[in-house]
C-alpha cells in the first residue's frame, strides 16, 4: 500500500524546487502580491483521516473554487429551474470570455466560468442583501470544513473590484439580456466577496468532502446532486483546460485563478492543492502537476 503521507511529502519537494512554476495572476492586484514559491497540498480521506505537506495551513484565495459551493447552495435552493439560466456545457474558451455570451444571448456555457458563476450568484441573490448571501456561503463552508476560522479578504475583494472591469462587462451583458435579476453592482459586489474567501489547503480539502461520497455527501446536498456537480467539474472546472485536465488526472476539479485546485476522487478523497503560479489557461501550473502525480501514484481515476 502507497504511504499517503510520505508520498504527499515527495510531491511538495519537487514541487517546491520546480524552477517553471507559471505566472501568479496580476489582474487582480492584491493577488499579484504573492510569493510563487509557495506549495501546498492536503487530502482529506474517506476514512475521516487527513494528511498535508507544504504550506498547507496558510490561507489562499480560493477565488473560482468558490463557485463550487454557490452552485451547491443555488442548486439546494432554486432546483433545476437554475438551468434555465445556465448552461451545462464546456465552454472551450477563457475564465473572463464575453464574446461567447453574446453569441449565445446572455446565457453562460456554464456555472464555472464567470458569465456563468455571476449568473448563479445572481439567483441566490434575489430577495436577500449581499451580506445574507455571505453569509450563507461562509456558513455552508464553514460547516463543510467543520471549521469556524473561514473568512473573507476585503482586500483582495476591493481590488477585484477596482479592476474587475470585464466581470461588470459580463454582468451588464447579462443584464441587458434579462438574465440578471438584481443591479448589476450588488451581484458583483457579492460575487467578488465570494471570491476572496481565504482558506488553507488542508481547511479547502476538509470543506470537499461533501462531493466526496454520495451518500456521505447526503447530510449537505442530495446524492444526485452530488454527482452532478462533479461531472460538471470534470468538465467544465479549467475553462479551456479542462479537458486537458481531465486526460492528465482523471478526476473532477475546480481551479481559481489564486493557484487553488480542489479535486475529488469519488468515494476516496477530496484533495486541496495550492501554487500561485498560473499555466495559459489561468488554473495553477504546479498544482496539476502535483495532482497528476498524486492521482497516478494512488491509482485514483473515475476511468478505473
Ligand atoms: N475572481 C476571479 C474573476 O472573476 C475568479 C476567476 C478564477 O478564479 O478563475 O476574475
């Protein structure tokens, strides 16, 4: 049997003498700020135990990770009227695109790009004030994680602001085609909050557990829609890498532009990796690396 916890000790190693590890996002500057030498990775087992290596307890932006947990929370609450908003198709093009929007009449791809992600933070919006909305999100990780010490960073959160100048370009898109129910700056302003929600590896792990088992995942979300949102992350969770990702590792993802990836291996482990430094495609360069790695030494693949 493969020793998990020295295995996870290997990876950060070489992970942390990489010498070409990407290109930390600059577009949000206060993400601009971080070392890219960081390296961190925890994996949460099915059998309640857990293990990490590298900096696995510091806190990251976990940015797009979090659109994870609002699809789970819109899903729970609107059901499948959700889709009409939304698609469920991979979109094949960047995190931040908007010529697909208008091609398609305001109607994203998907939940995990942005178009997509802004549209389900929308419908969660609707008859609540963004700091309800926070709070829920918060509350659903928190309890996921089984862990209070999950918080927001204002910081990154009002410079995403201050620059997220596409992300209203989609939102007014949206808008302009009936497919925004609130003013624009409200569901941007909670949609940039989400983002910044900072956690550590070992505190993101924990909070996937519950797209780990269906059944297990039964306490927050149904079963059924358990295994929906992971065929959605196999899919759709790197924008236009997320084939690329599914061919080399084999199980769901979702990255953030942060250098978060959270991965799950059904009925196995939820797995958190985090290395600041971007591949062309926006998701964490090293982080799929190291998932690679680790997937193909444990023989974890929803391929068999
Ligand atoms: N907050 C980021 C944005 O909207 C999220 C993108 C990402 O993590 O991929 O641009």
């Amino acid at each position: 049997m493969t020793d998990l916890a020295a295995l996870l000790q290997d990876i950060a190693g070489q992970m942390r003498s990489a010498e070409d590890r990407g290109k930390v996002a600059d577009y949000i500057p206060q993400l601009a700020r971080v070392d890219p030498g960081k390296f961190g990775i925890a994996v949460a087992l099915a059998d309640g135990t857990t293990h990490h290596a590298g900096d696995a307890l510091e806190p990251f932006s976990i940015q797009s990770i979090s659109k994870v947990f609002t699809l789970a929370i819109a899903l729970g609450r609107l059901g499948d009227s959700l889709w009409n908003r939304v698609g469920r198709e991979p979109s094949g093009l960047a995190f931040n695109s908007i010529v697909q929007l208008e091609y398609e009449q305001g109607r994203p791809r998907n939940p995990f790009i942005n178009a997509g992600a802004i549209a389900v933070t929308d419908a969660i919006l609707s008859g609540h004030q963004p700091r309800e909305v926070l709070g829920e999100i918060l509350h659903f990780i928190r309890v996921a994680a089984d862990d209070p010490d999950i918080h927001i960073d204002e910081a990154v959160a009002r410079s995403e602001q201050a620059t997220g100048h596409r992300n209203f370009a989609l939102a007014h898109f949206m808008a302009a085609a009936g497919n925004l129910r609130n003013a624009p700056d409200l569901t941007l302003g909670t949609y940039f909050h989400q983002c910044a929600i900072r956690m550590t590896c070992m505190q993101l792990a924990r909070a996937g557990r519950f797209l780990m088992t269906a059944a297990g995942g039964a306490r927050m979300v149904s079963a059924d829609r358990v295994r929906r949102i992971n065929a959605l992350m196999l899919t759709c969770g790197h924008y236009d890498g997320s084939g690329e990702f599914a061919y080399r590792v084999g199980l769901p993802g979702k990255s953030g532009v942060g250098g978060g990836i959270l991965v799950i291996a059904p009925g196995r482990a939820s797995i958190a990796v985090w290395s600041p430094g971007l591949n062309a495609q926006g998701n964490s360069k090293l982080g799929r690396e190291a998932v690679e790695l680790l997937a193909r030494k444990m023989g974890w693949s929803v391929f068999g």
